[in-house]
C-alpha cells in the first residue's frame, strides 16, 4: 500500500500521484473515483416533509433562486464531481493499460449517486445535474475506451443512503429515524422498501464486483445500491 494524497482537482497534483504510483507499482489495476460534494443548495422544498403552498409560493417569487447563487457555486460543485473524474481517468490511462494483461481488463469505477437518476433533486440541484453528467460520462469512457483498443472497462455505482462524511452526524440521526418508520424523505418521495441504510461492506462489495474478473464483460454499466428508492420516488 502506498500513502498517498490528492488533490483531484489540480493538474499537478493528479500527475505526482500518477508519478508515484508507476514509480512504485508500474501499473494500476482498478482506479476509484470517489471525490465528490454536496454543492449549492436551494431551498425547493420546505423541508423533510412540510410542502405547504405558501412557503413555496414565497420561494417562487419573481427571482429569489437566480439571486440565491452564482456560476461560481455550480462550477465548483461540477469541478470536483464531474470534470475531476474525467481528468484523473485520463492522467491514469497508461497505467491502467499496463494493468490489464492475459486478456484481462483494468477497471475505472465511478462513484455517482442515485441522485442522478431521481425526478426529485431534494434541494439540490446542480449536485444531481453533476452526478447525472457522471453517469453519462461512464457511457462514453466505457465506448471509447473499447472502440479504441483499450482493455479497460468503466462503470459506475450509484449509492442511495449511506453514512459518509459529507452530511453532519446529526443529519443520519434524523434520516435513521425517517428510514425506519418508513417516512419519505421528502414530499414527492417514496419511503426507502428496505427502510434502512446501506451497509459499507455492500458498497465495498459491489466495489470488489466491477474491479474483478468477474465482471469482465460489464462496461458502462451503472449499478444502483439504494436499497430500492429509486424504485419508488417519483
């Protein structure tokens, strides 16, 4: 294991860490992308579940979303969930050539968000918008990489509920109240089915699963662990 820190949305940073890992291993097998942010947030909704007419009338209102943020806010969110992924793939491509022999494949993973999939964006926007290019990047990498020679395969894994550091800790205590009971999570949601959080080792394990041989005729496939939300939201 080599110690290693990056800074994904830095061209210079993203090239030391290619240096080091071909200075200490030669090749990649199985590159994650799994940097990501909550972005600018927008209060469409009123909250987890009041959806009264009158806060969103006030909310509606001749400009109050286009004077809430600036270009600035949804550039950032997309640098580091969208462009970062595209440039860190790219810089690893020779590695991940040289990790694919004996007729394997390496594997790129893309770590999205069931997010890019919902009709409802829970109050935020351009982290669905950033995630949704995601996942159409995996599509072309996926093509492009296969039509061009490439041995390396791209997929991505769109997570539901999980406990990350991205949300404060007070943030899963309400969730794990509402995803117990059953509670939407918001209005215009369905209630999780499996009314719990995803477990790290099922992330890690479908994880393990698209950086395996086993899944070595899986390319631009996009794999949703959300314990079956999408199935029910609206």
């Amino acid at each position: 294991m080599v110690p290693l820190k990056m800074d994904v949305t830095d061209k210079d940073s993203i090239l030391y860490a290619v240096k080091v890992i071909e200075e200490n291993e030669g090749k990649l097998d199985i590159l994650v992308n799994n940097a990501g942010g909550v972005g600018a947030i927008y209060p469409l909704r009123a909250g987890f579940s009041d959806d009264s007419g009158s806060v969103r009338d006030e909310r509606w209102s001749d400009s109050f979303f286009f004077n809430l943020r600036n270009f600035e806010d949804w550039s950032e969110i997309f640098k580091v969930n969208t462009t970062a992924a595209f440039f860190v793939t790219m810089a690893f491509v020779d590695l991940l050539k040289r990790g694919a022999k004996d007729g394997q494949t390496s594997s790129v993973i893309l770590v999205t968000s069931v997010g890019a999939i919902l009709k409802c964006c829970n109050n935020k926007p351009a982290y669905a918008a950033s995630k949704a290019a995601i996942e159409s990047l995996t599509n072309h990498l996926g093509a492009e990489f296969a039509y061009n020679g490439l041995a390396i395969r791209v997929n991505s894994i769109l997570p539901g509920f999980f406990r990350t550091d991205i949300l404060p800790p007070e943030t899963y205590v309400e969730l794990n109240d509402l995803l117990r009971s059953g509670t939407p999570y918001v209005a215009g949601t369905g209630a999780v089915p499996m009314r719990r959080f995803g477990a790290e080792e099922e992330m890690a394990a479908t994880a393990v699963y698209l950086g395996s041989p086993m899944s070595g005729y899986t390319n631009g496939s996009h794999i949703v662990v959300d314990g079956g939300w999408h199935l029910v939201t609206t």
